[in-house]
C-alpha cells in the first residue's frame, strides 16, 4: 500500500479536506507582531556577551596574541585563545554511513591550535558583560603571525583540480557511449566555458548561539538547520553525554543551507559558557558570517552539446571544476542534473576539485544544480540558437522517456506539460525570435525560458502524535522552521488523515527534546516528516479502532479500517457518513485521557535501526526510480541599451513537484528561489582577494542580493500530479525554484541584446 | 569661554541616562553611550521585536519609528534618541497591516518582518505627505507638483531598503497595496 | 566599537567650543556614516558631540531666488521640498536615489557633504589603506577595484567619493557654510572636498574645529530642468557606479547654458567644466554630447576592472543630456 492510499481512501461524498487549500501560516501571527523568538532572544540570568577575533593571513602560525589591552577593558570576563582554551574532543570523520558525522562545517579544533588555516578563522573569543564591552575588547587583541604560503586563488589554481571521486551519495564520472566522438562528428554542436563566483546565504538573521551549562548538561539555542545534528556534534566535542545536550530551534531566520552545518560559532559560544561558569550569548556579526560560515564554491564549466540537423542531440558534455578547504568541503555535484535533462544518445559527466586554503565551502540552495542548470541551460539555448530552433522546441525534441543516462523509469516527469503551461501563462508566443528584436520604447526586450531540476530525498524523521478527549492532536516532531511553512503543512497533512480540524492540531517542533527530525536542508524535511506523520496517524487510527471494537456499544464493532474513514473527527464506514463514532466519544466512553502513536525511536536500537532502514530505502528508491522536482521558468527582462542596466519584468515559473499541500507557503517557497536566483544570476558574489584569502565585501551593502525594486510579479503554476512513489504525491519544493533561473536570466538578456554572458554576475559592464 | 553645563562631556567607559518614549511607556535606561538604539531596545529593554540583520544599516531588519519616521536603529546612538517617541513592532497596534501580511504570505523566515512592517508604516505616511521617490516622475518646471500614485513599482523602491533574502517580496507588496487602498 | 565621551550640544557656539576643546572629537548628526565607521574600528573618536538638537534644520529661500539649507536638514526632508523639487529636480532626485527610505530619514546634509569612501580595503583594517592608514599603501589599486574612481585618481588612492547628493551640489555650485572659534567661513562645494594626490586622508577643506552650518545654492534658472542618473549594480539600494547630475538649456538648437557633474567615477563629485565648456554654446545633440564626454573623460585612468566606467560614463552622460534636450523622453 502506498502512502498515497492511506491518505486519499476513496469516499462517498468530499470531505473537507486542508491539504491541496492555501492555508494561512499557523505562525503567522507570533512572526507578524514581533512575539516569535530567534537563537539570540532567550533571556538568561546573568547573561554574558561573546565576540570572536579574526585571523588577518591566509596560512600561519601565530606566534604571540597580546589580550592584555582586551582583558582590561571593564566588563571583560574572559580572552579565550589557543593559549587558554579548553581542549575539543576530536570531531567524527566525515562519512556517509553516518550522515551525522558530515555536520561539521570545518575539521578545525577551534582555539585548540596556533595554526591558522584560513583568512578570517577565529583566533580569540572575548567573553563580556555586555555585548559592547565584548566588542571593544574583541578590537584590542593584537596577534602576530609567521606566515606560511597559502593557495587561496581558484582562477590560477584551476589548472591543477583532480578528478572527484564518487561515494555513496554521489557518483564520480558518469558516462554513456563515446561523447567527446560524437560531439567532434555532430553537424551542430556549442562547447562553451561557464564560470559561476563565490555566493553566500546571506539570511537575514545573524548566525547566533545562546549557550548555558548546568554541570555536564548543555543547552543551547543556535540558529541551526540541524538540531539533531548540532546536540550530537556538541556532545561529542565536549565530550558529554548527548542526552544531556538539548538544542532549541523553534524559528530558525532563513539558512539555505549555511546554517546546516556547525560553525565556529557555536562551539566556541559553548565554550564560552563552559570557561566562564555563565549563559553566553555569541550572535555574529555579518561580517563574522562572512569569515566562519562557508558559501558557494566558485566553479568553472564545459558544457559542449553536439546534436544531429533535427536538433536531436548526439551528446553532451558537462564538466566542472569546483573547490573545497584543505580542512572540509564536500565537493558541490555541479552536474547532478545533466544526466537527467536531455535524451542525448552520448553523455558525459565528470567533475573536479582544487583544494585551497580558504573556509570551506558548504551547501547553498540546491548545491550543483543551481550552478549546474546554468551552465547547462545557457548552453542549450545557445545550441537552439546554432540550430535556429525555438528553444522549448529543442527540449522538447529531447525530452526523454527514460533517465537518460541509464534507462531507468521516472517515477513520474511532466516536463512538458510544464513548458506547455508556462508558455501559454506567459505568452511565449509573442515572443520574435531574433535577438535584439523585441522593444518596448527605449528599453530592449528579452524573453528566456530555462528548466528547473532537483531531485527529492527523504531522510528518517521520529515523531509522535496524541490524540485527546477533548478532541485535540498535539503532532511532535522536532523539525525547524526557517520559512517552509513546516508546521502549517504538517498541521495539514494531520487533520486530514485523522479527520479533524486544522484548528484542533498542535504541532511541537524546534527542540530535541522531541522526536528526532532530518536537518532542514535539500528540499527533505516537508517529505520526511510527512512519511512518519501519515504511519504516525496510520497507528493512531488503529488504536482508536481497537478501544471502540471493545465496546459493545461502539457502532465500529466488527468494522476494520480499510472500511472506514478519518472524517468529522472520528471514523466512519466508507459510503455511510451517520455510520461511525467521534474520536472524542471513543476515549471517553474506554476512560482515556489520549491515545499516543509513535514513529521511529530516538535511542539505542531503534536509532540504528532507523539509520539502516533509511540507508535501504535510499539506495533501493535509487536503484529503481529516477524523480526529480521539475519546472520551466518563463522571464522577460529590460536593457537599457546605453548602460547595460537589466530590469527583470516578468516571470512565469511553472512547476511539477507533485501534490502541492499548500499553495501559498509553496508558491512563496518558489519564488523565494527565484529570487535568489535572480541575485544569483543579476548581482550576487563574494569578492576574495586572490592575494590573501581575505573576503573583501562581508556585508550587505557591498555584496549585492536583490531589494524589492529587483523583483517583479512572480506568477506560480503547478502542474499538481502526486508523485506516486512519494507520501500523499509530494516533492520537496524548497530548492527546485532556484535551479535554471540565471539561465533562464541569460538567455532573456541574450535574446535581448545578442550578448552572451556565460560568466555570473550578469553585471552591468559585460553588457556595454 | 566656559563649557554650557550640558556639554561638559562624561568620561568614556561610563554610563548615563537615556530617558526613552518607548511604544507609550517613559523608559529610563543606564547605557554607555554607543549603545545604539537597537540594542537598547533588544538587550537592555528586552523587546526582541526589532531584529539585528546586519549591524550596517544595509539590511532594514531594525527599522523601527521615531517620532513617526521610520529609520534604521542600528545606526544610530540610543542617547540621540533622549526624549523622543520611539515605536517598534510591539507597539504597533492597527492590526490591519500585520494580517494583510499574513493573507498574503509577506513573509517566510519571519526575521525581516518586524522592520518591513514598521518600514511600511512610515513608508505609507511618507507618501499621505505627498513624498516623492526615485521612480517618482515629474516633469521639469512643474509648478505644481502632483501626488504619486502609489503603483506597485512605487512600493517596491520605498521598501528597497527591506532586505528579505527568504524572496516574500512580492506577498509583502500586496500586503501593503492592499492596505493602502 | 570603542568607548567614547558624549557631549549634547544645544546651540552653535557650544558644539564649536567643545570640539575646540577635544581635538580627537566628532561631531555626530544622524550617525548613519559615522556609527557604522565607528563599529568597523576605522573612527575612533574620543569625544562624539551630537548636534542633532542645533537649529540648523531650515530650509528658506533667499532673496533672488536662491535656497539655503541648514546642516541638519534631513535627506528625506530636503528630496520632498517644494523649492528643491521645482527649481534644482537633479538635486532631489540625487537625495532619493541614495540609500534607503530609512537612512535619509536619518542622514544630514552636512553628514552627507562629509561621507567617506565605500572602498573595501578602506573598510577592512587589515588591508593596506592610505586613506585610512597614511604611508600603508594601496591594495585596492592592485585589487578590487570595480567601484573605484577612473578621475582625480593618484598613485596614493582611487577611492571613490560615494554621496550622490554632493553630486548634484557640485552641478549646482553649492556654498559651503562652516563655523568655528575662529568664525565663518564659505567654501564652494568644488573647493570642499580634495583630490587624493599623496595625501588621501585628507578628504575635505574642513578643519578639525568646524562645523558646516549650511549650504547655499545660487539662483539658477537652468536648474529647473535638469535631473540625476544614478546607474547601479542593482536597481535600489546601491552605490553609483555611475552617476550623472545635468542641466541644459538649449536655445535655437544651441546650447545656451549647461551643468554638469559626474559621481561613482572620481575620487571627489567631479564637476565636469571641460565638458560644459565643449557644450556651451555648442549645437544641442548627439554630436556634442558625445564630444563633450570625451573630453571630460579624456584624462580618466581605468584599470583592468573599472575600465568599462568610462566607456559607462560616457554613455551616461550622453543619454542623460538626450533626456533632457527632449530628443528622448
């Protein structure tokens, strides 16, 4: 039985139903007057302020750190540096056996060392009794430094990437037939370089830690995607037990990613706490961020695409050359989506790495394919261009029936329904296709289509739910919000499959005191927690059913579940309304107070027993289905044909990702990754000085992502078929939007100005 | 020429006496004089309403209104503010705005949402004074100048000093339009 | 940031006697430069003297038609005037480019007139930075560079100077009022700020005692059809890469009168006299405009990555003279 079964049972007449309507967020009033609480908002007796002190070179030793100025400053409580610091229990080696031991953000033992690994890492933390005292200190210590040569400069480095190797979660080199021979024998081909610069996440609310010790036991409030992840992390790194480590999270202000891994900040905040004997509150500056949270990598592609007169690609090549840290990264997997796209008869894949003496980089929104689909859609359009094909027309020549790369099936794919609707959404039709052609008095007008990809996961996720006399569901399960609209949604899926109201479900979530959640990150936690949600409630049906056949009285006496159905808050017979019972009358009349169902178990056996039934699950889903969230984004743009400045007018993106539960909270998901594209592709880089390392634009004045005037209308469609193979049909929706906008940026700039730009940003200069 | 007794300047290090209107309340504070607005309101007042995106005045996440203007709290020094009615999202009280929000999902995160509310608030007076913006046209030697309608392009430069990087940016602007209909 | 002594001056002469009497002070108006220099280590005065109660917040119109605008007029406040709107647009529309809603709710015009550079090696203490520095160097020349001057530019500093207000000042030939101990003085807004030359930390004609008081703009009839082009890298919210503040008065075809100012490209509002002086009197249209700016821009130093500002420039130029001439709306 699919879970898509357990929720829809077939019925006599509609129930009223919350999935699929565009529900208000359930936390829309505490985030709209100001009530909902962040990491650095928890008041604490006798709270303490920290601030860290960057290291100034790329490679090094320290060799002396004066903090003699910085302990005087009143108010001062500790200088923490590698001289006095606490030893750190070793961190786990990174492994894919154990997606836990991939948390850390870097290998570094923070302050447990003189060596300096990158420009910016943190040297001393300055703990305070108030945040500007930490501040001023932090200003006054002075550190010198025997410098070491450091390879910090990607351009110059890129000569000498090696070839990644694939593991358990990502492969090495994919390839089908002879690709480099077909492209050289293809009537038509484009082989292009493509480069894409360093991003950052950028969200809004400052990475931020509120630490407190009570003997060994810890708690700490952390803006983290990953609260699982970080209480076993910080267990471990000092050296105490986990069940004595609890970390909240309720909200979490926005991560993409750059809050999935554990940074410098919140150990040494711990540490902090634990040195100084009180509560310490470490809350980043931006420019801190900068320094100790990693960002994109920076890469450079080939995408080279060979197809026959009929525009039916012979092959197609992707290769790319990204970079990690000499002390952590995972390599970004820029061509994930390549294999997946196009019914090309040759293909291959292939990636590559430097490794330089720079922060690690980490996840980002849709690491690979967002960068990846660039390349490759920008390359696909300029194929179009060789071919004189529209360039929906060329995709669609090529859409595949099969996963391209191996004959697998798609568990379901509706790319082209997708572009069909997109282009009559946006009016594709008007669009003429020579570039330079399309005006709208003195601004030069472009139009420029481009495909979204991203392939759904879903990890294990714990949970529990109670359902009590008085007729209420309490849903625990200790996900983040960060903006999904985690417990709107969930809230949703509950009161459908149980058959109660929305008002009458509570979802806990934000601490690991309750059942363990996956961490927020690669479009999973929606599906995940939905999985054990719809058994959670699967369970829970069952009880209720067992406690009524008690009772002579019951009118479910002798009836079995897959008769009934979870409707006006109890259950009754398929196709007879008036035949059933009300939760509320079962428990009452059997003298319960609730009835618990729970999914998953968050200690010993049960921990690993989850562990390996996700891991087959994984590779089993793997083996049989290729499936993927997928779209076309439809954008108009402006030039100014004197200064190059580009306006983005228009944007259509129409979207396959399965059953959509919440068409507000996912069209806003969507578009917030078309926004972030739109920075992606318009404005957005982190300057490193080749030179030193050093990051020279740690803020949000100078590195630029998109203000209000940036973004226009951002129409939303879906194509809304369940995906079958996933719970209730869902994908996870969170990364999928990004994925395809710069291309689809480039090409409407290119059918704008006959300009190709294959290097982001597509600043202004490049266009004069 | 001596100094006026009020300009004798206290020795640095030490702390003085704000006195502060805040959302109604008189509140009387100890601060050392960097102490910006903002983290006069979040870590000595505890209304954690107003957020710290950047701590650069690049962000908006701290707009808060003083006096009825909307400005950045973290570029300012909270002893400026002596005397003057300062307003955060804990005191804004028509609650029409905050549920156009929420009917228009203006938000995702939820951090930036305090500063784009009270941004908007004084955004919207801004314009009843008949403020002009960036993408306001007016022709050369009008003489009388004419309102700007308050379009959605018109919106969208007067809250360009809103970052959302969650990208709610097109649910707050019909939350606003709606508003101001 | 470092601890620091506050002062609250109520009037005039106790602000100028009390910076008399701290030579390492500041005096602070709506903070939205200096709070934010002051966090990043790069001021650190010992004394900050707010002004922000003095009663320099008029604006009034002179006899013949001039304007005069007290320091402590806000940039909002000044963008929505009714004397500025009509009789110097350029002037408004430079205000309300710049910044945010927010922070020209707070920043003053004599704080405008005194905005440092935006350039990220002055920003981070640990590069080398004449400017902020003396005698340390210059990592932005061989660095980032983008956002930087191609005019006035010295081997010592390319820093740009960032305020799009002082743009249209220098367009306008704005007077500088200043007071100290010593008395008034008037500075011409071209005389305000340096050029770099060996010497990049100094940036303005004002000594350490002064305060601005006001500044005054000239009757000037052809300011009432002129305008500000700001070009950025995003459409709000971002510092010129370009700007251009013109006025043009076109008679029979000719040109009978011009002003014209470049920001985003020099290392002070760059008043664009050689230009001007190619236009005056010169047939209105492309031919000229393009003529004009190639003059001006003549003497500009690119480098591998601000090049493209004076090609950027020119075109700007240009097409800002076009809109006004009414060939192009």
């Amino acid at each position: 039985m699919t879970q898509t079964e357990v929720a829809s049972p077939p019925r006599s007449e509609a129930k009223e139903l919350s999935v699929g309507k565009p529900i208000d967020r359930v936390d829309g009033t505490a985030k709209t007057t100001g009530t909902a609480r962040f990491s650095a908002e928890y008041p604490y007796p006798d709270l303490a302020h920290a601030a860290l002190v960057h290291a100034t070179v790329a490679r090094g030793r320290i060799t002396a750190i004066d903090t003699a100025d910085a302990s005087a400053v009143e108010g001062v409580l500790a200088v923490l540096t590698h001289e006095n610091a606490p030893a750190l229990k070793p961190a786990l080696s990174p492994s894919p056996l154990n997606l836990s031991s991939m948390v850390s953000g870097t290998s570094l033992d923070y302050l447990n060392t003189d060596e300096v690994h990158w420009n910016g890492q943190p040297v001393a933390v300055v703990v305070a009794e108030t945040l500007d005292a930490a501040r001023h200190a932090a200003l006054l210590v002075r550190v010198t430094y025997d410098q070491l040569p450091a390879t910090v400069d990607f351009a110059a480095e890129e000569k000498n990437a090696t070839p990644v190797k694939g593991d358990l979660i990502s492969p090495g080199e994919e390839k089908k037939g002879d690709a480099e021979a077909a492209l050289a024998a293809a009537p038509v081909s484009v082989d292009l370089r493509f480069t894409t610069p360093p991003y950052h996440h950028n969200a809004i609310e400052p990475h931020a830690t509120t630490a407190a010790w009570d003997g060994d036991r810890l708690t700490v409030h952390d803006a983290t995607q990953s609260i699982d992840w970080v209480r076993k992390h910080l267990a471990l790194r000092f050296g105490v037990p986990v069940a004595g480590v609890r970390v909240i999270a309720p909200y979490v202000g926005g991560g993409f990613g750059g809050k999935g891994s554990v940074w410098a900040g919140t150990i040494l905040a711990a540490m902090a706490a634990r040195v100084t004997g009180r509560p310490v509150r470490m809350v980043l500056t931006r420019e801190s961020i900068y320094h100790t949270v990693g960002g994109r990598t920076p890469s450079a592609q080939r995408v080279a695409l060979g197809a026959d007169a009929d525009g039916r690609m012979t092959a197609l090549i992707h290769t790319s050359v990204s970079r990690i840290g000499r002390i952590g990264g995972r390599p970004e997997p820029v061509t994930a989506a390549s294999g997946h796209l196009y019914d090309a008869a040759t293909i291959l894949l292939q990636q590559n790495i430097v490794e330089l003496d720079l922060l690690p980089n980490t996840f980002m929104r849709a690491p690979g394919e967002s960068i990846g689909t660039f390349a490759l859609e920008a390359a696909v359009d300029e194929l179009a261009g060789e071919l004189g094909l529209d360039p929906i027309e060329l995709r669609m020549r090529n859409e595949p029936a099969k996963n391209p790369l191996d004959g697998k099936d798609f568990s379901n794919r509706m790319l082209r329904e997708a572009y069909a609707l997109g282009a009559e959404k946006f009016g594709w039709s008007r669009r003429t296709p020579q570039p330079g052609s399309m005006r709208d008095g003195r601004w030069l007008v472009g139009m420029g289509v481009a495909s979204a990809y991203h392939p759904p996961v879903q990890l294990n996720a714990n949970i529990t739910v109670r359902l009590s006399v008085d007729g209420t569901v309490v849903v625990r399960c200790g996900f983040q919000e960060m903006g999904m609209g985690g417990a709107t949604v969930q809230g949703q899926i509950a009161a459908d499959a149980l058959g109660v109201p929305l008002a009458s479900v509570k979802v806990e979530y934000g601490d690991s005191e309750l059942p363990i959640a996956p961490m927020a990150g690669g479009a999973t936690q929606t599906a995940s927690v939905a999985t054990a949600l719809l058994a959670a409630c699967d369970k829970l049906k069952r009880s209720m059913l067992a406690l009524a056949r008690r009772s002579g009285e019951s009118p479910l006496r002798g009836q079995r579940l897959d008769r009934l159905e979870a409707r006006d808050g109890g259950l009754y017979q398929i196709g007879k309304p008036g035949v059933g019972e009300k939760y509320t009358d079962i428990l009452g009349r059997a003298g319960r107070p609730s009835v618990d169902a729970a999914v998953g178990s968050d200690t010993g056996l049960g921990a690993v027993a989850g562990q390996v039934r996700f891991m087959t699950k994984f590779l089993r889903d793997r083996r049989r289905w290729v499936k993927a969230a997928t779209g076309a984004h439809f954008c108009e743009v402006r030039v100014d044909p004197d200064t190059g400045e580009v306006r983005v007018s228009r944007w259509v993106g129409s979207f396959d990702v399965g059953t959509v539960i919440n068409p507000k909270t996912a069209s806003s998901q969507l578009r917030g990754g078309i926004v972030m594209g739109i920075g992606m592709a318009m404005s957005e880089q982190t300057l490193i000085d080749p030179r030193t390392g050093r990051i020279m634009n740690p803020s949000l004045s100078e590195y630029h992502v998109p203000v209000h005037a940036d973004v226009p209308p951002i129409e939303i469609h879906y194509l809304n078929e369940p995906d079958p193979t996933m719970p209730l049909g869902l994908r996870g929706l969170g990364e999928v939007g990004i994925t395809g906008v710069a291309a689809a940026l480039a090409n409407a700039v290119h059918h704008a100005t006959g300009r190709r730009v294959r290097d982001l940003p597509i600043t202004l200069d490049k266009l004069l | 020429m001596t100094l006026h007794p009020e300009v004798r300047p206290r020795p640095a290090g030490h702390t003085m006496e704000v006195r502060l209107r805040v959302n109604g309340a008189d509140r009387t504070l100890q601060l050392a004089p960097q102490v910006s607005l903002l983290d006069a309101l979040r870590e000595h007042l505890g209304l954690m309403g107003t957020k710290k995106g950047c701590d650069q005045g690049a962000c908006g996440a701290c707009t808060v209104l003083a006096d009825g203007e909307r400005i950045n709290a973290c570029l300012t020094l909270a002893v400026q503010y002596t005397g003057r009615e300062i307003t955060t999202i804990e005191g804004v009280t028509d609650g029409e705005l905050q549920r156009a929000f929420v009917r228009h999902d203006g938000f995702q995160c939820g951090y930036c949402t305090s500063g784009q509310i009270c941004s908007a608030i004084g955004m919207l007076a801004e314009h009843a004074a008949g403020m002009p913006s960036a993408v306001t046209e007016h022709r050369h030697g009008d003489a009388e100048l004419t309102d700007a309608e308050l379009t959605q392009a018109e919106i969208r430069e007067r809250m360009s000093g809103n970052l959302c990087r969650c990208g709610a940016y097109n649910g707050i602007v019909d939350a606003i339009q709606e508003v101001a209909r | 940031m470092r601890s620091f002594a506050y002062v609250s001056a109520p009037d005039v002469a106790s602000a100028i006697t009390a910076i008399g009497a701290s030579p390492n002070a500041k005096f602070i108006g709506g903070g939205t430069n200096l709070v934010d220099l002051m966090r990043e280590d790069i001021e650190t005065p010992d004394t900050v003297i707010d002004i922000t109660r003095l009663p320099l917040t008029g604006i009034e119109e002179l006899p013949g038609g001039g304007v005069r605008i007290g320091a402590l007029v806000r940039n909002s406040h000044l963008a929505a005037d009714r004397l500025i709107r009509t009789r110097y647009p350029m002037l408004s529309q430079a205000l309300l480019s710049g910044a945010s809603g927010q922070l020209r709710n707070m920043a003053t015009v004599g704080g405008n007139l005194l905005q440092r550079t935006r350039c990220a090696y002055f920003y981070d203490s640990a590069a080398a930075c004449n400017k902020r520095e003396p005698g340390s160097g210059c990592d932005a020349i061989g660095g980032f560079n983008r956002n930087l001057g191609v005019l006035g530019v010295s081997e010592s500093c390319i820093a740009t100077n960032p305020s799009d207000m002082c743009v249209a000042l220098a367009a306008l030939d704005a007077i500088v009022e200043v007071e100290s101990v010593r008395g008034t003085r008037r500075i011409p807004l071209a005389d305000f700020h340096r050029l770099p030359g060996s010497t990049p930390h100094l940036e303005t004609e004002l000594a350490a005692d002064e305060l601005v008081t006001a500044v005054e703009l000239p009757a000037l009839p052809v300011a009432a059809k002129s305008r500000y082009r700001k070009v950025r890298d995003r459409s709000s919210y971002a510092f010129a890469l370009v700007s251009v503040a013109a006025a043009l008065d076109v008679r029979d075809g000719m040109v009978s009168e011009v002003r014209l100012a470049l920001g985003g490209v020099a290392t002070k509002p760059w008043r664009a006299h050689e230009a001007e002086r190619i236009l005056l009197g010169a047939p209105a249209g492309e031919e000229s405009y393009q003529r004009a700016a190639a003059a001006e821009l003549s003497a500009a130093v690119g480098r591998p990555e601000n090049e493209f500002k004076i090609e950027l420039a020119r075109r700007a130029i240009v097409a800002t003279l076009r809109a006004l001439d009414g060939s192009v709306a």
